[in-house]
C-alpha cells in the first residue's frame, strides 16, 4: 500500500501541534510539516528535535516544508541545513530560489516543488532542467495539481516525471484553482490522475487538500483509492500519446 499523509498546513494552517492530534487517529503513515509562513519557522525549529524521534515512531515518512516569505535567504538556509541534517526532506518553491550556491548547502534534502500558473519559474520541465543544473544533487516533490493547473493536458506533468524520475522523493496530491487555493480532489481531478497513479504511488504522498476536520478520513480514503488505481488499456493509450506530444514540443 502507498505511504499517505497530509500537510499539517492544510489540515490545521500555521498550528502544526493542532494538526498532528487530528491526524493522530486517522491511518495515515506520512506527515509533511509545514512551516509555509516565516513566522512559523522558530516554534517548529524549536520543538522539532524534542518531538522527531516520536513521529518518526508514530510516521514511516516526515518531511519539512520551508517557508515562501522569508527576507534573509543565507539566514533561512542555515536555519534549513539544521532540519537537512535530522535527515529530513525539505520541500521549496524554486521561484524563492536566487543564490543558488547557497542552496547547496542542503544538498539531496533540497527538494525543488513544481510550480502552478503563477510563478514565473519551476512549471515545467525545461524551466526545473534550468535549476537542476546550478543545483545538482536536489530532488523532486512532484505536485501534480499544480502540474494540472499550468497544463490540464497533462503533458507536462508526464514530461516532467519522463526528465526527473530519479529525482522524485514526495508527491503533492489535492486540486488547485486559478488563484493557487488547494481543496479536496474532484472527480474531474481524480480520472487525469489515475495513469500517474503507478509512478506517484511509489513514493510518499501527501495530501495537501484544505478540507473540513470530519472530512479528512475521507480526503485519505480517496487518495488510497486513487494510488491503488491499476491502468487500463485506454491510460496505456493516453500516457504513449502524451509522451508522443511532450517529444513533439
């Protein structure tokens, strides 16, 4: 079965310690822990080397994701480098990417996130080549919403798992609207997701749906429904053409 969690961020925004007694329950086996705001950056920091050995214990799968506010980049980074350094993932946004040699420092617990429509880099594979290639040893977390949202043809999000699948570490699952907002998945969402439910399956994934408390079981529940997913002939079909419209650009 496919490791599964959620974004302490979406299930209860900037209060990680309310986030993980909802979650406490359920059966996910992932957790994300977001730090999206700056200012949510020192209390996690803090309590993150009391409380990592008891998540480790309760997760089979805990990364970070970093803050998309922040003013001082070396400062952030060397704060990041402490979490690095517990073995942990951390997920960022490549358009707060500007001095990459700093980012470095992070090394193969960099993990750059693809992009939704209204950033001006990390959408699409050629635009994440571009980064890679300054930061060599950084992995992926592929959200595939966001890779719907930029291009619902799909064929983007195939050629950007085609270009960096040695890199994919985290998958991002839940539905985005035109302003960048998550929310749970559509049936719409769910059917383009299902042929890339092999190769998304094969990592953790979180959910990143911004769903009501009683609903998380169920937001889980679609998800592993979705991963267990098996292709058809038809998606067969689907995926060798997008791959024939991803060489063709």
């Amino acid at each position: 079965m496919a490791v599964i969690g959620f974004s302490t961020g979406a299930v209860a925004f900037g209060d990680f310690t309310t986030a993980l007694k909802l979650l406490a329950p359920t059966r996910v086996t992932a957790v994300e822990l977001s730090a999206l705001r700056a200012i949510e950056l020192p209390v996690l920091l803090e309590a993150l080397p009391l409380r990592l050995d008891g998540l480790r214990r309760r997760f089979e799968y805990v990364s970070f994701h970093a803050p998309t506010d922040f003013e001082n980049e070396r400062a952030l980074v060397l704060q990041l480098k402490t979490v690095a350094d517990l073995g942990m993932n951390i997920i960022v946004h490549p358009d707060t990417i500007h001095e990459m040699v700093i980012w470095q420092e992070l090394g193969e617990r960099l993990c750059l996130e693809n992009m939704d429509s209204r950033k001006p880099v990390g959408r699409t594979a050629d635009e994440l080549g571009r980064i890679y290639d300054q930061l060599p040893e950084a992995k992926l977390c592929f959200d595939i919403a966001h890779a719907r949202q930029f291009d619902s043809s799909m064929a983007e999000a195939l050629r950007i798992l085609d270009d960096f699948r040695e890199r994919l570490v985290q998958v991002h699952l839940s539905e985005v609207n035109s302003r960048g907002k998550h929310f749970a998945m559509s049936f719409a969402a769910k059917r383009a997701y299902e042929p890339f439910a092999e190769i998304i399956s094969k990592v953790p994934v979180i959910l990143e749906s911004v769903v009501a408390n009683d609903e998380l079981v169920h937001e889980i529940a679609e998800a592993e429904e979705l991963l267990a997913f098996r292709k058809r002939e038809s998606d067969r079909h689907f995926l060798d053409e997008m791959k024939t419209v991803a060489a063709a650009h």
